[in-house]
C-alpha cells in the first residue's frame, strides 16, 4: 500500500529523471555542434532557442508537480454520500430516523447518528429533503432504511409516516 509520501517521492523521482535525461541529450547536442568546427552564430542561437525551450518546460513541469505533491499532501475534506432530492409525505414535518441503513449486501450498517438530514425540520409546505453520511466509514454499496416525518396537529394526536430511503455509497 502506498502512502501519499511515497507517491509524491515517486513521482519527483521520475520527473527528476526525465529532465537528467532531456538536459543530458540537450547538453551532448550543443557540445557536439561546438566541437564540429562548423559552429555558427545561426548555430548558437538554435542552441539557445532550444535551451531557452528546455528550461521553460523544466520550469512548467517543477511547478505542475509541485502542484500535484500539495494536492496529493493536503487534508482532505471527508466526502460524502448523499441521496437526490427527496420528498416527505408530511408537508412542513419535523424528519428523524429511528434505526440504522442497512447496505442491502448486509456488509454494513449507517446508524442514525451518522446520517445528516436536511433539513431536519420542514417550512410550512416544504416537503423536499437530502441525507448524506461520510462514504469513508462504511463499505460501498446500497444502504436502505426509513425516514420517520412527524406534524404536529394543534389538539389531535401527531401525523406520523414513514418513508423508505436509498443511500447509495460509493
């Protein structure tokens, strides 16, 4: 298994070869036309063109890497498994879950506590809401479990109902 480390370690090292590589051939070509005898103001500054060319791509390359190793290095921010749009069938409930998805597989579970509703509590005649859970606790897969709308009614009992929820996660 690799480490972030090791990948941008990895990666500098091949780069770092490369350009010995490109440098090495570029150098031999400006000796080798120096040393003919035959070398040219017009010689020179072919030379110096591709120099120039040379030392502008190595320049371009150090810092794409550059780019990449802090990519690579920098704390992630956890990602999320989030569901579309979803609807409640209760306008203006308050939402909460009771027991925990389960991932259709059963190779896991997301309990309650590790499942955002929002929002947990509905506008007036707003039906829509989203779940999401951190993807990095849990195994990939389709989770299933219920999502409990609660109205209440001034002087009657509450509404209660039950919807049933995918939580895909990848």
């Amino acid at each position: 298994m690799s480490t972030p480390l090791g990948d941008v370690a990895a990666e500098f090292a091949a780069l770092a070869s490369s350009l010995v590589d490109r440098w090495t051939e570029r150098l031999a070509a400006t000796a080798t036309n120096i040393d003919d005898g035959q070398y040219t103001a017009d010689d020179a500054a072919d030379d110096l063109a591709a120099t120039t060319s040379l030392a502008v791509q190595t320049g371009l390359q150090l810092v794409s890497g550059v780019i990449d190793a802090i990519a690579i290095l920098a704390p992630q921010k956890p990602v999320d498994a989030s569901t579309p749009l979803l609807e409640s069938p209760l306008a203006g409930a308050a939402l909460s879950i009771e027991a925990p998805f389960v991932n259709l597989d059963a190779s896991g579970a997301l309990f309650p506590s590790q499942i955002t509703i929002q929002p947990r509590q509905l506008a007036a005649q707003e039906i829509h809401f989203q779940l999401s859970a951190p993807a990095q606790s849990c195994e990939p897969g389709l989770y299933v479990g219920s999502v409990t709308a609660t109205l209440a009614v001034p002087g009657s009992p509450p509404q209660v109902r039950s919807t049933r929820v995918l939580l895909p996660v990848q």
